[in-house]
C-alpha cells in the first residue's frame, strides 16, 4: 500500500513561530502528527501591541528550532515528507518572509513540491482536520486582523457577504483591553473581566447594527469605551464595562449572523446548514455560546475548530497544503510574500472613512 501523503506546514504570518507535520488518513480527516506553536508574548509585552521588527528578528532566531522540534515530534523522517506548505499572506511581510523563504529553502533541498498559502484559508479549513465537511458552508472568520462572513464553496473558492469596514473583531478586544489596563496580549482576558462585572452597567452603540447587511463596524465603539474609561475609578468599573463590551459584542454578532444565514441560503438554497466560525476569537466562550443559540433557532449546524486550532497555528497551513497537494496544485520558488490576499478576490475593499453602505 502506498503512504499516505505528509505535509509540513510553516505559519510565521504575525508573532507566532508555529510548524506542524499531518497525513492524509483513509477517512478524509488527516492525522496531526505534531503541531508547534512559539508565541512572542514576552517579546511585544512592554510595547502594548506587536513590533514587526522584533517579531521578525523572532521568527529567524526560532525557525531552526521550531521546525526540528515539529519533525521530532512527528516521528517523520526529512525523507517521507511529501511537501512543503508556508503562509504566503496575509500578514506582516517581514515575517511571512522568514517562514516562506525557510520553507523554499526546505523544498528545494529535499527536492519536493512547494506550495504557498492564505492565511485565511487556513483559518477557513481549519475544522477539516477534526471532521469531515461537505461543501458548501458559511464561514464567520473573526481573528485579530479579519471580521467576514464568508460562504465557502471549495478550496480556493470563496463569496465573501459581509466584512467590517474598520477595526476587526480581535483588534476590538485587543484595543479595548488595553484601555482598561489589561496587560498585552489582552483580547482573551477580556471574558476573564467580564465574569466580574454587570453586563447591563453601561450602555455601549452597535454601529450599524441596522444597515449595511451582514457588514460590522467597531470603531464607534472602540470610541465609546475610551470616552468611559476616561472616567472610570475603580476595579469594579473596569469589570462592568468588560461586562458591557462582552455583551454588546454578542449581541452584534447574533443580528448580524442571523442575517448572514439569510444570504447564504439564498445565495447556496442548502438544505443542509453549516455554520463554521473560525479564527482567534473563536475561541471566546461567550461568544461560542451566542453563535450556537442563533444557530439552534435557525436551524444551522454550528461548528468551531478545538480552540487550539482557532489561533495562529501551522497545522491549518499544512491542511490547505495538503488538499492542494491532491491536485497537484503547487508554486515556484520564486512566489512573493503579499501583506494582502483576500479569500474573495472580486470583493470591494470597504475600509477608512466615506465607505457607503
């Protein structure tokens, strides 16, 4: 019997270093032989927010490791590996670069194919590697850099309903944390606050929350709670409007979910609906749990990836990798790094100001 095909998949997109070696298995659902993530918490913590510079220097400084801590782990000999998989964007070019450049260099010493990834792919498919799905089913992507709803028709095929129009979801929290005085990486401690606090204290604007489709916006109320926490005094203050934030954001996404089961059915006309909700902010709880009660009473079968695929991660990268690799759909050595790289390439750029809805 022939071996099933194994991939190494490489993800440097932002600030984590991650590598990870899976293989196909007879039931469509590949087996993740090993899958590191290094992150850089400690790197960006004194700066509130990640420096590209220092995440890059990072990345190069840790690839080595990383990489042979990954083919260890797997039990994977150089020789049985199949392909090369690495981010190609979107991301922070000065990063993609190391992991792509580490991955070409990889391909082209073992003489095996290489294949450039979206990021956003990734994220798109990540549940493929704990069950199967049949295509096609909507997508919610919120991560730190990207808030769409997505209908996903196919590998490399993608109608993308409903974006922000400036921040992204993950940015929201990440921002929002740190004017509280969480301190870096703050979004996922935000939910932490909130289990303190009243939800119901402030009173927070959901922009519009009543146009624009399934579109989102948070930067008014990115505003809102730096109008607030101008005049907050105490611990408590602080829980509440986490509380409030938490809330609020539920809510948004409950409406604007419910309308992006409208456009999909009509687009798709599916009598069998799935619901994938992908990326970092995935993993909240609480908004796990708002996305499953719109999903029950509109009658969609909601799936998440295990929360430690929902981050960054390179086993995400190796699953595209390898479904390309079935088709023989590989890249030239001498494919670029591109900070942007929509899933949608016919879809209208709707940021910055003057965008009409």
């Amino acid at each position: 019997m022939t071996e099933k095909p194994i991939i190494l998949g490489i993800e440097t997109s932002c600030d984590e270093t991650a590598v990870s070696l899976i293989q196909d298995t007879e039931n469509s659902v590949p087996k993740i032989l090993s899958n590191v993530v290094s992150s850089q918490f400690d790197v960006h913590k004194e700066f509130g927010g990640v420096v590209p510079e220092l995440a890059a220097r990072s990345h190069v400084e840790k690839i080595n490791l990383i990489a042979d801590k990954a083919i260890k782990e797997s039990g994977v000999s150089l020789d049985k590996i199949s392909a090369v998989a690495a981010t190609v964007g979107p991301g922070l070019i000065i990063c993609l670069s190391v992991g792509l450049n580490f991955a070409k260099a990889l391909s082209s010493s073992l003489k095996i194919p290489f294949i450039g990834i979206n990021h956003l792919e990734g994220h798109a498919l990540s549940p493929k590697l704990q069950q199967h799905i049949d295509y096609p089913y909507l997508l919610l992507l919120i991560s730190g850099g990207h808030s769409q709803y997505l209908i996903v028709n196919g590998l490399g095929n993608y109608n993308r309903i409903g974006t922000t129009i400036d921040d992204a979801l993950g940015e929201a929290f990440d921002k929002t944390a740190k004017l509280l005085g969480i301190e870096f990486p703050g979004g996922p401690k935000i939910e932490i606050f909130a289990k303190k606090g009243d939800p119901k204290r402030f009173k927070l604007p959901k922009p519009i929350i009543n146009k624009g489709g399934c579109n989102l916006s948070f930067a008014g109320l990115k505003t809102a709670i730096l109008k607030i926490t101008n005049e907050i005094k105490t611990d408590q203050d602080r829980f509440d409007l986490a509380a409030s934030f938490q809330k609020t954001i539920e809510e948004i996404l409950y409406l604007k979910t419910k309308i992006a089961f409208y456009e999909f059915q009509k687009v798709s006309g599916e009598i069998k609906k799935k619901f994938v909700v992908a990326g970092g902010v995935a993993a909240n709880k609480g908004i796990r749990d708002k996305l499953s009660q719109v999903s029950r009473e509109n009658n969609f079968e909601v799936i998440y990836p295990d929360v430690k695929l929902c981050g960054d991660n390179a086993a995400m990268i190796a699953m595209v990798g390898l479904e390309k690799f079935k088709i023989n759909q590989f890249d030239k050595l001498d494919l670029q790094a591109t900070p942007r790289l929509p899933l949608d390439i016919n879809a209208k750029f709707l940021k910055g100001a003057g965008v009409k809805l």
